[in-house]
C-alpha cells in the first residue's frame, strides 16, 4: 500500500474526527457539551459504514436469507417464547447470521481477541433469531475492574486468564422490544457457556510459560456501548443480581481510527515507526491497533492523546462463582460456581420482564423484517 506523506495522513486523519463529530483544537479533541445517545451513536456511524462497506461482497448474495431468520412481530408469541442458546460453529450459516446481526450494532464490533465464543439465542417457537453475544479475551489494563477485583500485578497476571469479556451482547428485533437484551445477558451466564469453555480449553496452555492451566471461567466484563446502559442495570431476581456496574472505562481506544483512515495510518507506522519490543512467543510487529496509531501520530504532527476519545462506557462485572473475586486473588484454589442453566434463567426472565413488558407495550407487533436489511450492502 502507498504510503501518505506526513501532512497529507494528518489533513486526513482531522478530517475524519471532525466528520465524525469531534472537535480539534491543539492536537486534543473534544466532544459536543450534552451529548445524548443520538450523538453517541453519530460518532460511530462512519466506523459503522466502513464495516458493512467491508463485508458487502461476504454478505450480499445472502441477505434474504439471513432475513428470513429474522422474526416479523407478528410471528412472535410472547407467551411461547422458548429460549435455546447455540453455540457458533466457525464457517457454518449461524456464524453468517451473528456476522450480519453484529452489523447493525451502533457502534463497529470487532471480532473479539484471542480466546472467543460466540452464540446466538434463537426463538424455538418460531426458529427465528432473539439475540447474540461474542465473548473474548478482557483487555489487560481496566482500571475500575481491577479495583473492584482488588488485585496486586502478579495475582492479575496469574488469574485474568478466567476472565472474559462480552464484546458484543444484544437482541435484535422486534425481541428488542421485549426487553430480550435482558434475557441474552442472562444466558451468558449460564452452566452451559461455562461447559463450552471448560470443554474447548481443558488442554490449554500459557503461550509464555508454557504451563497448564484449569479452565475455569469465573468472571464475565462487559461495557455499555452507548455512555450508561439499561440493559444491565436492575438484572435482579429474587435479590440476586446477574451483573453490577462498578465505574466507567477512562474514555481511550481506537475506534474513531476505524472508519476508512487507519489503512493509511499502519502503512505509514509500518514503514517510518519502530514497534515495541515483545515476547517472542507473541511473534513479531505492532501488539496492537493502539500501539500503531500511538508511534503514528506523533511522526505526523499530532499528539498520541488523540486516542483519548472521551466517550466513558459504563463497566459491568457479573462473578459466574460465590467466591470468585477470592479465587480470582488466588486466596481460594476453586471457584465455587453458582449453579445457573440456561432454562431456569430464561424462565426467570420470561416471568419477572417479558409478561409485564409485552403486556404494556406492543410495538414488537409493528416490525417487519424488511426493516431490517442493510441499507448500505
């Protein structure tokens, strides 16, 4: 790929912030006072774009019959709603689908890190889709996380392997209506997510020390896409609570990078910038989009705290065990799981938010399916 030169990549680079909404003055950017989740949602939009834009040509040919997967409203019973979650089989139609739904996020979903799981919760009812969500390896430095954990470098270092992260969590319509987000954030809690885990890395071992480890997944993280969130705040039964917001990220990353100009940035970072030594193991070049867009901006006139997006999003931890931040410490040898299949939780869900809600709002009945095509593919 051609490399830009300096001032050209730099015109571009503040171009795309300042499309996307930003505003930049002195090598800082800053957002609009007031933004509401509207505003949230049109500082993604052009990442958003760039990756349907990306996937057209995967997921053209077979947009009508990922659509046919998708409910209209008045295909959907409440009152026979049966959840059934699925786990995503690589190169299968369930993984086209988790595709194509990740698509109409508000913000862009990356493909997850490392480790990933992803599912989608289907409707057996009707066969249509509820929801979907992607777990993935957590990012290692979260401040509040840690906090909350209270855990010193070494005991992080030995345990965030039994964490995950959700990175994309949602229902999609008309399920959206029925408060089914709710019901998805539940199911990733469950037994049978944690036996996928247990199953798929009972072998594993440290990339770096080579040591076996036991798979035992006992925290999930996730945060809100949009500033605060409604769908994990109150997830609260019987006084147990699935998930508990315990502070905000510090507003950094690399998303508004991601919408047509990053191409042009790693080129220039991978011919005029030196990556940062790592282990050897991990093999060679950049560790990261981050570090890439960190040695660039500096080489082009800019400041590296243009990473500082300013958008806070609200972090959310759900213990999969009664002793996890104890076994996380590495204070107890075994987590003591909750005991929590996938068929009680739904059925908690179906009693306590989707009767009353479909009881008093029945806009789910409204949808039609070809709402839901991608406008841009």
């Amino acid at each position: 790929m051609k490399v830009l030169p300096k001032k050209r990549l730099r015109n571009l680079v503040i171009g795309s912030l300042r499309r996307q909404g930003y505003q930049v003055r002195k090598g800082a950017i800053s957002l609009p006072d007031d933004l509401d989740k509207d505003g949230f949602r049109q500082l993604h939009r052009l990442a958003v774009e760039k990756r349907i834009t990306a996937s057209r040509s995967r997921l053209e040919r077979w947009e009508a019959l990922l659509l046919d997967r998708i409910a209209n409203g008045s295909e959907v019973d409440p009152s026979a709603i049966l959840p059934k979650l699925v786990r995503v089989i690589p190169r299968s139609n369930d993984e086209l689908l988790f595709r194509y739904a990740a698509l109409h996020w508000s913000i862009p979903v990356s493909a997850g890190y490392g480790r990933r799981l992803r599912f989608l919760v289907l409707d057996e009812s009707n066969g249509k889709l509820i929801g979907l969500f992607g777990l993935g390896d957590p990012v290692y430095a979260l401040r509040a996380r840690d906090q909350w954990i209270g855990w010193t470098k070494e005991a992080k270092k030995q345990h965030l392997y039994h964490v995950l992260d959700a990175y994309v969590l949602g229902a999609v319509p008309p399920y959206s209506f029925l408060l089914c987000s709710k019901l998805v954030a539940m199911l990733a809690l469950s037994n049978e997510v944690r036996e996928v885990f247990r199953r798929k890395y009972r072998n594993s071992r440290s990339l770096i020390t080579k040591a076996r480890r036991m798979p035992h997944l006992t925290l999930l993280t996730t945060t809100s896409a949009l500033g605060r969130s409604s769908v994990y705040n109150r997830i609260r039964v019987d006084g147990f609570e699935y998930w508990s917001a315990v502070g905000f990220t510090e507003g950094s990353g690399e998303f508004h990078f991601s919408n047509g100009i990053y191409a042009d940035v790693r080129a220039f970072a991978e011919s005029r910038c030196l990556a940062t030594a790592k282990k050897q193991a991990w093999g060679t070049g950049f560790r990261n989009k981050r570090e890439v867009i960190k040695k660039c901006l500096p080489k082009i006139g800019l400041s590296s705290d243009l990473l500082y997006h300013g958008v806070r999003r609200e972090i959310f931890v759900a213990p999969l065990a009664s002793n996890a931040l104890a076994y996380l410490k590495g204070e107890e040898k075994s987590p003591k799981f909750y005991d929590l299949p996938a068929k009680t939780l739904a059925a908690l869900f179906l009693k306590r938010w989707l009767v009353p809600r479909a009881t008093r709002d029945q806009r789910y009945k409204d949808f039609k399916r070809e709402q839901y095509r991608l406008k841009s593919l």
